[in-house]
C-alpha cells in the first residue's frame, strides 16, 4: 500500500469536502489504486492547526471542522503556527491549499505555495489566487526544487479541463480556448432568457448560494478573467495578468438583448476566451452570441462547459460542473493520485 | 532527446495518417516534449514491409504508400514476413496496430495485439477488433510481460474518452457511460430531423464517406455496441461480450418518430449505454429520446460525444470528432506519449 502523506491547509467547504472525500474513497483509493491518502497536516487560521505524523482521522477531523474548530481533537493548537513550521515537523508529500481567492494579491494562496514548493513539497490548489498571479513562477520554483504544482480545479472545479489539456492532448497544438467558466453568471443569463430580470436573477443567484453577497467579481467577469490567465499560461504558455485581459461583464446585457440574438437562433452567454493570434496570445471575458447549435449554447444554470480548438481534432468540449465542494475536492484528489502515478 | 521506436502495422488512411502527423509533429514533439519517434518498422499486407533500424523518412514512406507500395523504398519486401519475424531485427517500443476490424473474429487486430505484447512490446492500437473482443486478455498478458495496451482511438477516435476516464477522472466512481458513438447513424438522424428521408439520408452519408458500402455494421448498431464492450471493460472492469449488448438499430426510425419527438422537445439519437445495475452491468445500443436541453440532444452530423455519470462530479460530457484519419491518428500519438510520460 503506498502511503501518500498531505497537508490540508484552508477548512472552508472545500478543505472540508476534501477531508471527507478521503474519508469516502479509503477503500476505493485502496483496492483500485494501491495507496492510502494520510492527512499528516492541517491548517486553518480560524478553526486551528494539527500535526499528525501518522494521520488523523478524517471523520472526527472533520466533525470538528464542521463545528467550526479542531481544539477537540488531540494534539491541535490555535497558535498559527507557520506553514513552513508546521511541514518541518512530519514528512509531507502533498500540501493542498484550499484558502479563498483574491485575485488582486493572489494571497493567501501565493504564498502558501510557494512555501510548499520551497520546502521542496509537492502543492495542489483550488484556489484562483496564487496560479492566477503568477503560475510561471510557480512553475519554475517547482522545477528547480524537483517538485510539481497542479491547479485543475482551479478553474471548473473537479471537471477535468486542466489535466485533459496536459495529459490526453499532448501531442495536440491547441489555438484557442473559449467557454463559459463561471457558473453564476451563467445563471443568471440562464433565467433571463426565461423571462426574469437581471435584478430578480441575481437575487435568486444569491439565495442558491452561487453568487456572493458582493457579486462584482462574477458579474463584471473578473472570475473569468482570472481563468483566463491560468488557461492561456497553461495551454500556451503564454504570462497574461488580470489587466492584460480585456473584460466585459453582464451588467449591460439585457432580456431585449437575448431575446433579439435568441430570434436569430442565438444565446448569450459570458465567454472567456484565451486565443494565439498572429499578434501574441490574446484573453478576453465578454458576452457573446453563439450560435444554437453550437455545445456551448445548450449549457444552462451553474454549469461551465470550455470548447478547444485544436490541429489534429477540430473542435473538443467539456461540459461540467463548475463549483462546488466535492467537485472541487474531487480535482485535488485527481490531481494527486495523477502526480503519484496511481493513475497508470 | 528521448528516442520512441514505433512499428506501423496496417497502412490504410490511419496509417498513413499517423506516418504523416509523426512527420508533422517532429518539431512540436522535439520542443515540447523532448522526444523523437523513429518508425522502425512498417508492415501492410498489401502495401509491402520494411525493418529499418535508424527510422525511415516518415514522408517517403507516406508518399509510397499512398502509391500503393512500399517497394520504392530501399529496404523494403513485399513476402509478408511474420510480425514476430519483424520484432526480432530490431528493438521496438510500441506497436501501433491500425488494421481494419472485425467484429466477430476481432482478427487481425487481436493477433497482432496478441503477438506484440508476447514480445514484451507495447501495443497501441485504434482497432476495435482485438479490444472489443478480448480487453482483458490483452490486459492480462500485457501486465504478465510488463507492458501496456492502450486503445483510445477505438471509441470516439482521438477525442480523449479512455484516457479521460484512466487518468484525469481517476478517483471517481462512474456508474453510467451514455452516447453518440457511431458518426454515421448520427449523421443519418440528423439529416432526417431537417426532414430528408432514411434511404436519402444514408445515400448521402455514403457519398460523403461515413457510411460503408454495406452500412449494416453501422445502422444496426453493431459497431456501437462493440464500443460498448470496449466501455464496459474500460469503466467497470466488466467483461462484455457482443452478443450480450442489447442493439437496436436505427432502420426502423422514420421521419414521423422524430418529428414527434421534436413536437416534445426531444430529439432521437442512437444511444450506446454501459451502466452498472444492481443487477450487474448492462449494455445498450437504442435509438433513446433525449431531451433537447440535454448536451447530447444538440450533437449533430457526424460528431461522436459520450456523457459520464460520476459520483463526485456528477454528468461530465466530452463531445468532439468520432472519425477522420488524422483525428485517429492524434489519439495512438497520445497514447504514446503518455505511456512514455512525455507528457508529464
């Protein structure tokens, strides 16, 4: 049985997702894979931290989680100790960094990887923050330690897109990337084409708990356009920062909008976009008519869907879920079992 | 550079097409991934054989066969020496098997899988012939002389089903595999929902190529439900022979079927099915109504798209080409690629 020992930093419903997902698989990573997943680390800055250098259990850590602290589990502290403090004392194979985005200072995220990846650990992310900043200097780090850094529920949460263009695309040169990559917008456009409001579809966005109290970064695309760095670094290797980005949101589309382009056999959907163009590789978030019988038209409500153009296979789409905790946790845990080869 | 030494067995158009993408890609395989393959080998029955240990030029050796022999090159015999024969004058990585399939017998493709993995080569192929009729044969004496098969091009030509499934999707549990599987039965039902008629519809699919001359295999769903078998064993593990998949062709579809189904918002699509059950696993090929706000009710022409029910993410879709020589050859090029871990 391989043993691959992780570090859970961040507890929201992501970290705690994933926390309970490994506590679901054990048998399955165990029979069909050959390994077991042991959570040596954990660390949040609300709810407290814990070494455990032969694993905790991952039902009782996550009740606590649930109950808002890890002070009843044997051996935690609410000191905050450093990360880098916390990985010298238990061998680490894995840090997983479930800390919330900013998509401004990319931190907490950047710097908890980038602490992973000095101390010459393996780092898995969810979050847009840090891959979103700076993924090339991620990268190199990693390279230059011997380690990796992986991030495919970055974007689409758990839905494959990131590893697919990796692994079962090599060997594709792919020009362009377009899709639908936040899911509360797409909502939102969803319901309007049945007739509600901007205002009464947004509203019901946040009662569904899809868009956040403040909803500029979904609706004025800055959710998407984060994506878009990520994607156009990893599909073209191409550094593209958040401003790079030319970025129209939703505020300005109308239901006389839609339903003028759904008269012509259209939808409009909130398209992100990274491109190579014979003037540089180009990202793009604005909403955009597709033609209905296009994949991307049919996606509707939270779902995110990415359409890649490509040499040696025309056109290929991915539809999935786009948010949520097991999803999301489900991506981490891809990512990991990729990197050990348990995969192979 | 990591050199890949590859024998060619069967050179119809995915043959060809693989020699010509391997041309095509030098550079781009040089670059990015740090690898060189050399065709060491190529063997038609037709066509001629060559053994050329340093590589032969990959564009001479298109441009001959596409006169029809191989004979123009140097080195080069047309008395149909044995695979086994040719395995033994030089060192070989894979053996990429693109031969025509055979449902029933799943000869030649099962032979030369057969031959190649006894000889402690690799076997890639795009057949269905061999993996629909003994995957877990093939397995089994792959993993007995320490190497692999790889077969993504089988179903859904290069788009990245299998290798979705094996690797990105790894962790989670698929219950149910649903979809286009066959581009000419698709094709066929698209063009009668724009109202020509089934005999009109399968003329034309014929004249553009998609349809044999003799399209029993694929109208009567044989084709698809080899796929299946393919599936079943690729997802559950689940040994599925032809004979057990229940198959209904799309002869018996007309034109007022679809026009109904339209009428309530549905269209027909040939659907391929492998799912677990509590009664174990079951396949399916049936001409399904989908609802049209379903991704695989909007797949027309001859695209291919393949739904998975997960348990952590839930319906992911991955629609793309389900033909075309160099769509095909894409996908033996990454299952190379991947075996080799260039793509890591």
């Amino acid at each position: 049985m391989k043993e691959i020992r992780i570090a859970v930093v961040g507890c929201g419903t992501v970290g705690m997702g994933l926390i309970k997902l490994i506590a679901d698989k054990r048998q399955h990573l165990a029979e069909k894979y050959g390994c077991e997943i042991k959570i040596v680390v954990i660390s949040d800055y609300i709810k407290g931290s814990i070494v455990a250098p032969d694993g905790v259990d991952p039902r009782a850590a996550h009740d606590a989680l649930a109950q808002g602290s890890l002070m009843s589990i044997a051996g935690a502290t609410d000191e905050r100790p450093s990360l880098s403090s916390l990985l010298s004392k238990t061998r680490v194979d894995f840090v997983c960094d479930m800390t919330p985005t900013n998509y401004l200072t990319g931190q907490p995220s950047l710097g908890i990887l980038q602490t992973a990846l000095s101390s010459g650990v393996n780092a898995v992310t969810c979050s847009k923050g840090g891959v979103g900043k700076d993924l090339a200097g991620l990268r190199a780090l990693a390279r230059d330690r011997g380690v990796v850094i992986r991030y495919e529920s970055s974007v689409l949460s758990g839905t494959p897109l990131i590893n697919m263009v990796r692994g079962p695309l090599a060997g594709c040169e792919i020009s362009k990337a377009a899709g639908i990559v936040n899911g509360t917008t797409n909502y939102i456009l969803t319901m309007m084409e049945e007739g509600m409001s901007y205002a009464d579809a947004l509203a019901e966005a946040q009662r569904l708990g899809y868009a956040e109290t403040d909803p500029t970064g979904d609706v004025e695309g800055s959710d998407a356009a984060v994506k878009v760095c990520i994607l156009s670094e990893t599909i073209f290797g191409a550094k593209m920062s958040f401003d790079d980005v030319e970025r129209i949101g939703i505020t300005g589309v109308t239901n006389d909008d839609i339903a003028r382009a759904r008269a012509n056999g259209r939808r409009v959907k909130l398209i992100a976009c990274a491109e190579r163009t014979s003037d540089g590789v180009k990202g793009s978030v604005r909403p955009t008519e597709i033609d209905e019988r296009h994949p991307l038209a049919g996606v509707g409500g939270a779902t995110n869907a990415v359409s890649l153009t490509t040499d040696s296979l025309g056109e290929i789409t991915i539809i999935g879920p786009g948010a949520g905790a097991r999803e999301t946790a489900h991506g981490i845990l891809s990512d990991i079992l990729d990197v050990v080869g348990a995969s192979r």
